[in-house]
C-alpha cells in the first residue's frame, strides 16, 4: 500500500522561472498571445486542434536559443533540421548512442554502438520471445482481465472525430519524462517541486519537475489530447498529476501500472487498449523503447531526466509533435526518423525470432 501526502514546496516566483507556466497572469505572456489566445488559455484542452501559431514557435525557439527567418516556421521539416542541428554542435552533447527526440536513424547502428546503460532495453526488444497474445493484442489476458479503453464514448473524442480533425493523441510516460522522483535532494541543489510520503519510507520523496514543463502541457494541447501513461502505481501518479495539472486544463486520461502489458518484467503500453483510436494520429512518447514494444512506428524516444535544469528536451520534442501534427499518418514519417522497427526486426531475425 503507498500513501503519499503532498506538500507544495516552491513560491509563485520559482515555479514561474522554472516552468515557464504561461498563464494569463504571467506578464510577458501578455505580449506575446493574442486576445483570443488569452481567451482561450482559460480551458486550452477544449481548444479547436491546431498548429501551433508563429508566436508560440517562435517561443520555443528563443528558449532553444534558435533564431530562424520568420518564412522557416511554415516549414516544419526545416525547423526541426535547426532545432536538432543545434543540438548536435553542442560541445558538451553526449547523447549520440542513448534514446532522445533528436537522434539519428538507428539503420546503420549496430547494438555495440549503444550506450551500455540502455543493454537490457536493447536486450528485451531485440531479443524476447514474444508470445502470440501479446503481438496480436491479447495481452491483458495473461495478466488478468482489462477492459479497452472505449475512446468514443468520451464527448472530446467524438467531437475530434466528427470534425475530422487532425489532431494528435499523445500518450505521455510520466517518470523521467515528465517529472523525475529521486529519495534524496539532488547534488546540484535544486529543490523538489513536490515532496511525497510513501510506505515504508521513514522521509518523504523528492519529486521534480522537467524544465518547461507546464509551458510544454499548454503548447501540446493545442495540438491534441494529452494521455498519460504511466507504469507507475496510480497512487503515486494521481497525486503527482494533480500537481502538475491542478484543474484538468490539459491531461485528459490517465492510464496506470494495471494497464501495463507486463511479460518477463517489461512493462510494454500497448496502444491498442484505446478502442476507437486513430494509431495514424497516435504517438507513445516515452523515455524507454520496451515500453513501445508492440508499436514501435509509434514511438517517440525521450531523453531520460534525473534532474538537469538546463535540460530543454521538451521544447524539442513540441517542434516535432507540430510537425506530426500536418501529416496523415504519423507512423511512416516516424518509421523513417528513428527506424525502430526495421533495426528491431534485422536484430530479431539474426536471432531467429519473429518481427514485431
């Protein structure tokens, strides 16, 4: 059993320099939104999907510390070149063989290349037998019943699709994607945004926010319906996403440990749980790739956070959810980015195994 207790340990200021929490009150958001952005910020997960506007990219962009001629926003392809272009002059990047929304196709990769921290997530998806209920979406069953997820049932959801809209359903991990819980105050002496008390732990956990957090949440749901998905206890992740979204303006569902796909202690999130769910507009947006095992064309990797506060891989990964935004079909476009599935399935086959 975990009972957390939640305690607010930042001041308004703080949460304002750290977040960036574009709210209507905040005065430099006044002169950058129009009237009826203001308007609209009031409940933005009701907003009609969209791109996002020149004046938000143009946000991001100076957060990134990115200056394109203003004709390069309409182009969403040449915006990312810039955006992850920046990210690989950097002197200091040491990203170049772990998972991040800025790296290059896994194609011409061998596993001996990777980062060695990341093995056993390399050894789980290249090399795991996986039974046929688990590939053909009957996975829940070896675990104990679930029952789908019946999207259209939901208001939201029925609007989104009769409009024929060309949002996006962005299934969010939680844990060193969004936020990052460590037992300790973290060496580099940033305070925790949240403080929770889990049995049997004598002290209460530390629980930090990813840089950009709330100015992410905002911008993301303009472009569609936010989900978070989480293998965390839903405990835990209730209390921690009723701080990070206080009034419900932009995380619409919430899935937890129980919705896991669990097989030989990997926890996969299958999609298909999300009945009635156009998988084109669909994204799995997560820090480890076991968890988009069963939909790796789906998938968007994620630096993991522990902590860093000059980490800006959300503003990134807006950047490229606005250009997944345009497209019909998100899959290929992706299958192409990162090249999952193809680099999983050479390796599988080396082994003898099955694609997935």
């Amino acid at each position: 059993m975990v009972v957390l207790h939640e305690y607010k340990v930042k001041d308004i200021k703080r949460s304002l320099d750290r977040s960036l929490n574009c709210t209507l009150e905040n005065k430099f958001c006044k002169n950058i939104i129009s009237n009826k952005e203001k308007r609209d910020i009031s409940d933005s997960s009701d907003l009609p999907k969209r791109k996002l506007s020149s004046r938000q990219l143009i946000e991001v962009l100076r957060h990134l510390n990115i200056q394109v001629h203003r004709a390069i926003l309409d182009d969403c392809e040449k915006l990312l070149e810039y955006c992850f272009m920046s990210e690989k002059n950097q002197s200091n990047n040491n990203k170049g063989n772990i998972f991040h929304v800025g790296m290059e196709n896994l194609a011409a990769k061998r596993i001996n290349d990777l980062c060695p921290s990341i093995q056993s997530i390399i050894d789980y998806v290249c090399s795991t037998h996986f039974p046929p209920k688990i590939l053909h979406g009957e996975a829940w069953n070896l675990n104990k019943s679930i029952i789908q997820i019946n999207m259209s049932k939901y208001p939201l959801y029925r609007s989104v699709e009769k409009d024929g809209s060309r949002s996006l359903f962005m299934v969010l991990d939680m844990d060193e994607t969004l936020v990052h819980c460590s037992f300790e105050i973290l060496e580099n002496g940033m305070e925790p945004d949240l403080l929770v008390d889990i049995i049997p732990f004598s002290s209460p956990w530390c629980v930090y926010f990813r840089p950009y957090l709330q100015l992410f949440l905002q911008y993301a749901s303009y472009l569609g319906d936010l989900c978070i998905f989480t293998a965390s206890t839903k405990t835990y992740a209730e209390k921690v996403l009723k701080s990070i979204d206080p009034n419900g303006k932009y995380i619409r569902y919430k899935l937890f440990r129980e919705h896991c796909t669990v097989y030989k202690k990997g926890y996969m999130k299958d999609l298909r749980i999300f009945e009635g769910v156009n998988m084109g507009k669909t994204v799995l947006i997560d820090n480890s790739l076991i968890s988009s095992t069963l939909q790796l064309d789906n998938a968007i990797p994620v630096d993991s956070w522990y902590g860093n506060p000059n980490d800006k891989e959300l503003l990134k990964l807006l950047v490229l959810l606005n250009k997944l935004y345009c497209l019909d079909d998100v899959r290929p476009y992706l299958a192409r980015r990162y090249g999952f599935r193809q680099w999983a399935n050479y390796h599988r086959a080396k082994d003898s195994l099955g694609p997935i």
